[in-house]
C-alpha cells in the first residue's frame, strides 16, 4: 500500500512504480532526510502542533533507523519508491500512529527541496579541500623552481620565456577563484526551504527559523513557490564544477603535452601513468586524459539539469526528479578525480634541462632583443624590424640570437654592442620581468605567498 494511495482504487503498473521510483539513487540522501525529519519533528513538538512525546518517540526511532542504515541492516527497494516515503514507512512501521504524524505540516516537495540542498552543502567543503591541497601542491612546486626557465606559448609557438613557477602559479589562481566561486555558491544556497508545503506553505503554526537553526542553515527561503521550484543552487554549483573541470582539463592537456617525446618537460610517476598492451615502450598519462575526458561529462551534467529545469512552470514537477542523479554523478566525478589529479602533479618530475633546450631554441627572446635597442633610445617599431630581420637572417642560416657574432648583429645595426648577449640570456630576459604578476623569482615568490595566505586563512598547510 502506497503512503499516498488514498483516492486510487487501482495499483500502479508494476512499469510506472520502476520508472517512478528515485530510491535507487536518492538513497544516499538518508542522513539528510533523517536530520531533516528530526528537525521537523522537534519543531512540529515545540510548537505543540503534536504532543511532545510523539515528537520524542519519532526523533528516537529515526536515529534507530539511521543507526540500521548505517550498520547495512535496514535497505529500500522501489516499493518505497524514494528515500522520503522509504524513511517514513519505516517509521511507521517501528513506532505506529507518532510516525503517521511527521508528515504534518510538510510535503514530499519541500522534503527533497530541503534533503538536496542540505547533501551538496555538506559536497562544496569536501570539494574546496580538495582544490586547496592541489593549490599547496602548486605552490610548492613553484617554490622549487622558481629558477625553471622554460618558453611559455601562445598559439602554442614559443613566445617568450618564462618560469615553471609562474606556470604552477597560474594554475593556482584559476583554482583559488574556483574556491571563492565555491564559497559564494555554498553562501546563496545556505537557505532552508522546509514550510514551503507542497507548493504554498502550510497553515499550521510552525517555526521555520528553529529547523533551519538546528540544520545549521543562515536563513530561511523567502518564498514558499520558489522553495520548492528553485534548483539553481544545483545548477551554480554545475558551473561552479564545471568551471573547475575546464581549468583541470587545460592543465591535464599541458601534462600530456609535456610527456610527449616531443616536449618532455616532465615525467609522470610510474605509480600514476599507465603502460600499453602492445607496445612495450608506452608509458601513457591516463590520468591526465581521463580528468580532460570527465570534464565532458560535468559539462553534461550541466547541460542535462539546464534543460531539465527550461520551461518548467512553477512549482514542484515530476521532472524535477531528474536533477540527483546527474548532480550526484558530477559531484562524484569531481571528487574522484581531484586527489588523483593532485598526487599526479606532486609526484611528477620535473626536466629543467629539456625546458631550458627548448627556450633557447625559438627565438623566444626576440622581444628582449627589440627591448635591448629601445633602451639604447631606438623607437619600438624600428627595433622590432631590425630584430625580424636579424631572426630571419639565423633561420637562414641555421644560428640562434645567443650565437649570432656580433659582427653581424652591427651589420643590422651599429647600436648593438657585446652587452647584448646579457641582454638576451634567458635568464635576464626572465628576471627582467619584475612586473607584479610576472615571472621573475621575486614576482612569483609574491604570488606564492599570496596564495599560501589564502590557503592558511583556510586552514591549509601549503
Ligand atoms: N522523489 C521525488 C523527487 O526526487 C520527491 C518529490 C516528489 N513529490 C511529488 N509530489 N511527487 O523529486
């Protein structure tokens, strides 16, 4: 018999219950659904609107049936249809007509609108932990190489030089906006939507402000339509993750990059590559591809939940339903590839020597050269050609800026003296770009610290 069977005179197609039932994956949202109904329980006992011993005989026996979930003694099947009815039947099985009573004032609607934000507010903390320890593997990675000339790329040509530090610490900052964006999400999502009712809110005296205190909610839903209609909080926190994937993606990317033959600037540890089952030379990022592969599937899940959500009329709708599991689905994703992701990177080995062969070798510090000139009182544009010309004159013939002779160099213009080989070092043209934000050591020992004091105001070690 169904908990809301009451005006049918038939039973469901054993189909429809199939299609129907969430239990197979809103179960994991006992805990919060539990809370919730103690919660409730408590505050429908305070208000006197049951007597306070149903209240305490309700709060108990859902500890009890939290206590059997927990110990694998109690499970759902579709029969309960969702974790809600499964809980409450239960109840009412163990303690009688009190159980019969939770549901007073109260409605499955804002019962899954409250358990959903309670489970991915309990998510975003566990997430952001995550991100700040992939950000203090970052930093220290920076701090043992702040020295690491390598060429940094734009249309993936060589550009101009830089360092291994200022490219970990541009990582760290797409992740510590990916931690406040996280913050401002788990901030507007902090408000509980229980007393919402089915749809308009309840006419029984209930204290709304109490169950959102003992939840640990900072406030209430402002509107009982909304309470129940609104997934936005799922849909920010799609992007928030979504956003986050992208960034690990990129990252991944530049890994997989780097392992190649071709650039080998780094290699992976044996314990987080994978080999081939044919070629016996293989040694292949998987990680890296399978965290660039995933960030398809968070995007999907945004994309599925947007859709699910476009052109709903308010308020709660049976489509609705459809938004746990590919919430639940990118939660999971994320949470199993970030600490894999992040003892990836802080057990891969740098290669100083092959980024440093592969800055100076791309005519990366043609602009110094230009700058070198400008210094000496040329104009910027006269400079830039005469330094086109001089790189164009060493591919023809096979030379770099740094072995060019000077003789050749005056040829182009007599305002080159021997000092322009200091000039163009690379490791001048690095420690030349002092600009805040820049790579030079002092600049990135800045952005360093910069972050490790976003992460110790968070409590993180770097
Ligand atoms: N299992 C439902 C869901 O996940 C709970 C709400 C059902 N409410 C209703 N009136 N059918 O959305």
């Amino acid at each position: 018999m169904k908990l809301w069977s009451g005006r049918f005179s038939s039973d469901t197609d054993a189909l429809v219950d199939e299609l129907n039932a969430s239990i197979g994956f809103d179960r994991r949202m006992y805990k919060e659904d539990i809370k919730g109904s103690m919660a409730h329980a408590r505050m429908l006992g305070a208000q006197g609107i049951i007597s306070a011993e149903d209240a305490d005989k309700i709060i108990s026996a859902l500890g009890g049936i939290m206590e059997d979930i927990e110990a694998g003694k109690l499970d759902f099947s579709t029969a309960d249809e969702d974790i809600h009815m499964g809980v409450e039947a239960e109840l009412t099985r163990r303690i009688g007509d009190a159980g019969k009573r939770l549901h007073t004032a109260r409605s499955r609607n804002d019962q899954v609108a409250l358990d959903f934000r309670f489970y991915l507010k309990n998510e975003i903390p566990e997430i952001r932990d995550m991100i700040l320890s992939l950000m203090a593997v970052l930093a220290e990675k920076a701090r043992g190489n702040l020295n690491t000339v390598m060429p940094a790329y734009t249309h993936l040509q060589r550009a101009q030089p830089t360092t291994f530090a200022h490219y970990m610490m541009a990582y760290a900052n797409m992740l510590r906006r990916d931690v406040t964006r996280l913050e401002d999400c788990l901030e507007r999502m902090d408000e509980m939507p229980l007393g919402s009712g089915a749809l308009t809110g309840t006419t029984y005296p209930i204290d709304r402000r109490m169950v959102a205190e003992e939840l640990g909610f900072a406030d209430i839903t402002g509107n009982s339509l909304d309470g129940v209609s609104d997934r936005d909080y799922a849909l920010e926190l799609m992007s928030c993750l979504s956003i986050l994937m992208m960034h690990l993606s990129r990252f991944s990317e530049e890994i997989i990059m780097w392992c190649s033959w071709e650039f080998k600037f780094v290699e992976l540890s044996d314990s987080y590559s994978t080999g081939s089952s044919i070629m016996p030379q293989k040694k292949n990022p998987d990680i890296a591809e399978l965290v660039r592969g995933k960030t398809g599937r968070v995007y999907g899940s945004l994309m599925g939940l947007l859709t699910v959500m476009k052109a709903l009329p308010l308020a709660y709708n049976k489509d609705m339903q459809e938004d746990k599991e590919q919430v639940f689905d990118a939660v999971d994703t994320v949470k199993n590839c970030l600490p894999v992701f992040t003892a990836m990177v802080e057990t891969m080995k740098v290669l100083p020597d092959n980024m440093k062969n592969a800055a100076a070798a791309g005519f990366i510090n043609a602009t110094d050269c230009a700058d070198y000139l400008v210094k000496k009182g040329m104009p910027f544009r006269d400079a830039y050609t005469v330094v086109g010309k001089l790189v164009s004159f060493c591919i023809a013939t096979g030379s770099t800026l740094e072995t060019l002779p000077i003789s050749e160099y005056r040829s182009m213009s007599d305002v080159f003296d021997t000092d322009v080989y200091d000039a163009i070092a690379l490791e001048t043209c690095v420690a030349q770009r002092s600009v805040p934000g820049g790579p030079a050591p002092e600049a990135v020992a800045e952005q360093i610290a910069k972050i490790e004091t976003f992460l110790e105001e968070r409590k993180v070690e770097a």
